[in-house]
C-alpha cells in the first residue's frame, strides 16, 4: 500500500511526502517508487499517527463493565471511525467480582483482536479511591487500596494491566503503589483529596501520572496548591478531557503551558454514549443523562464524556496557538509512552505499525488504518 500526496504529520514536523505500508507496518517513508497495488491518493490531507486513548469507558452504545468481548469490540469499531487505532478500555467503581470479569475480557480481546482500535490493556480507575471526591463513580463499592484486592480483581491477568487510579491520601495507597511501581504498572493519582503535600508523599512512593487533571481532585489555591499543585510542581505525567466542559479553554492553556505538551496526553473519558444521540444511558451503574455535549448523573456530576479524540484535537487546535503536530503528539506518542508501546506506536517512523489516519483540515477523519488495513 503507497499513501501519497499526503501532509505526514511527524513528532516534530509536518512534510509533504508518500508512506508505503507493507505487512503492517511502515515500510519506507518517501519511497522511490510509487507503483504498488494498492495505491491511495491522500489529495493533500493530512497523514496522522493513529489515536491512542488510555481513559475511555465505552462508546456505540456499549461500557466495558459489561465484560464482554462483544462489547469491546463494538466500543473499538465505533472509535476507530474517529481516529483512535488503540485503546484503554477503563473500568469502573463497581462490585470487585464485576471488575474482575472485565478485566479477563480485556485481556481476551488485547490477546485476540478486534475488528476496530487496538486493546493494550486494562486502565483500572478505582475502586481504590477517595468517597469525597466520588464524581460519578458508585460510592458503594470504594474499596480501601490492598494488595490483595489488587490481585484478587486482576488474577492471572495482571500482565495486562497498564494503569490503576487511585487516591495515594487514602490508608493502604502507598503499599499498593509501590508494588504497582516494583511490577512495571503506571499508578495514577485521581478522584483524590490529597494535600499538596500527601500527593507529592505519593508522587516519592509511585505516583507518576495523574487522572483528569482538574477533575475530581483538590484544586490549586495560592496558600493551599493541593494535587494539582502537586502536578504542575512535578514532572509526573497527566491527561485532559478537552471538550470545554470538563475544564475550560484558558485553564487548559495554563496547563499546557505549565506542564509542557511532552507530559499531556489527550484522552475522551467517554461513556457508552459516545457517537449516539442524547438520551439515558449509564455509567457504573448509575443512570446518565446526555444532553447538548454533556453526560451527568442525577446530582449533576459529570459522568464521563461523549468526546472523540478527533474532536479533541480539533478542540485544543482551535483553542490554543500550538502547531498543529504537537497536538498530535498528545493523542498519540505521549500515549503509546504511557502504555509501553512506545517502541512501535504513535509516531510515522518506518518499522513502526501502520496504525495511521488521515484527516483535513477540519480534523475530519477520511480514512483510517490499522495494523496496515483500511477500516471500513
């Protein structure tokens, strides 16, 4: 497969060029010949590494705490549409036995594939977390951080999983995150009360990235800085939901410009009603509401998102003067960085999976590859 007459968006560049894509992967950037039998001519658009999202509950009408392989799959198709060629599939605050069927269903998909985004694995948000920072998770089930409940919802697929959230404030946290330390596992710090100074404490122990920045976790205050002090004050990793609703643009240029893109990842937090039409939907148990762009639960938190990853590149393109190739990298190399695959995803590098996208100028998705193959 030839890719010409494209704008490839690189890590640090955008160039006119072609791409060829050969069992998978990226061949030769710029090849000299540019006969093969499958030739698509890009038109000028622009030539993007796929999507990854590390925060992502569901989407086409389907959660990931069905714990189902089908579901997953839809969830994959239906992001796939919009850019996004690898995934999280996150779970929830719901009962441990739940969790830990998801997770082995995580696992199966990660293990067999999908006919959309790739699995990389599982992104547990809670249930080690803090009650009086609950958002829309489900208060019920706030399990206090062990070891052992760790490994009792995980089991004999632990190896999968990428990422847990928790609160590094609550009694037990520091066990847990330095076990998740010692195994290669990314713990982050979310749906915190944290002081400024029991999030860096966590930070010493693990900790080395952080959930929804601004959401669900202690803001910053000139005398009292809190777990986003704590973020901005480190050189931790943290993510956005930027849709302009769970943080507002100007806070989201002081984030970006206090972190530095290379430590931003962009990522949806969307529920199962992402690409569907406003209505009653759920999330962890609890009924949601979607109405104009935005999911709550009955007391009004937001419960996740309906965002895509291409609206979220869109949204901080329109709404902040990087380039448009930095961007990128937060919704692609940042992320393959966070999940350990940074070594053959998230960059147009040759040997690299033809995990790719093309899109506008509008950030409209035109065509999307992956693992070499054209998504339908």
């Amino acid at each position: 497969m030839i890719i010409k007459n494209c704008r490839i968006i690189f890590e640090d560049k955008i160039s006119e060029g072609s791409v060829k894509v050969n069992n998978g992967l990226i061949e030769k950037i710029n090849p000299e010949s540019q006969e093969d039998a499958l030739v698509i001519d890009a038109e000028g658009a622009y030539l993007s590494p796929g999507f990854i999202d590390v925060h992502i509950h569901g989407a086409g009408g389907r959660d990931t705490m069905e714990g189902s392989y089908e579901a997953l799959n839809v969830i994959a198709k239906a992001i796939a549409k919009h850019g996004t060629t690898s995934f999280l599939p996150t779970t929830m605050t719901v009962d441990k036995d739940e969790v830990k069927t998801a997770v082995k269903a995580i696992y199966e998909a990660k293990k067999t594939g999908t006919e959309g985004a790739n699995v990389l694995g599982v992104h547990l948000e809670g249930p080690f977390i803090n009650s009086a920072m609950i958002g829309a998770q489900n208060p019920n089930y706030v399990l206090s951080p062990s070891i052992e409940a760790f490994k009792y919802m995980t089991g004999e697929f632990e190896d999968a999983v990428v990422c847990v959230t928790l609160a590094p404030e609550v009694e037990g946290a520091k066990e847990l995150i330095a076990y998740l330390k010692e195994k290669g596992i990314r713990a982050s710090m979310g749906h915190t009360k944290a002081t400024y100074d029991q999030a860096i404490e966590g930070i010493k122990c693990g900790v080395c990235h952080s959930t929804h920045l601004f959401n669900a976790m202690t803001p910053l205050h000139h005398r009292d800085p809190g777990a986003v002090g704590a973020i901005f004050d480190t050189d931790i990793t943290t993510e956005t939901i930027s849709d302009g609703i769970h943080v507002s643009y100007p806070s989201l240029r002081i984030a970006y410009k206090q972190k530095g893109l290379d430590k931003v990842l962009l990522v949806s937090d969307a529920m199962m009603a992402c690409s569907m039409p406003d209505g009653k939907y759920s999330l962890g148990g609890q009924e949601v509401i979607v109405s104009k762009g935005a999911a709550r639960i009955a007391n009004g938190a937001l419960a996740g998102s309906v965002l895509t990853l291409d609206r979220a590149v869109k949204n901080v393109y329109a709404n902040t003067s990087y380039p448009l190739h930095e961007i990128v990298k937060m919704a692609s190399y940042n992320a393959a960085k966070h999940c350990g695959v940074e070594d053959h995803k998230g960059k147009i590098q040759e040997g690299y999976d033809a995990d790719l996208i093309l899109f506008d100028e509008d950030i409209n998705i035109k065509k999307v590859i992956i693992g070499g193959k054209v998504i339908d």
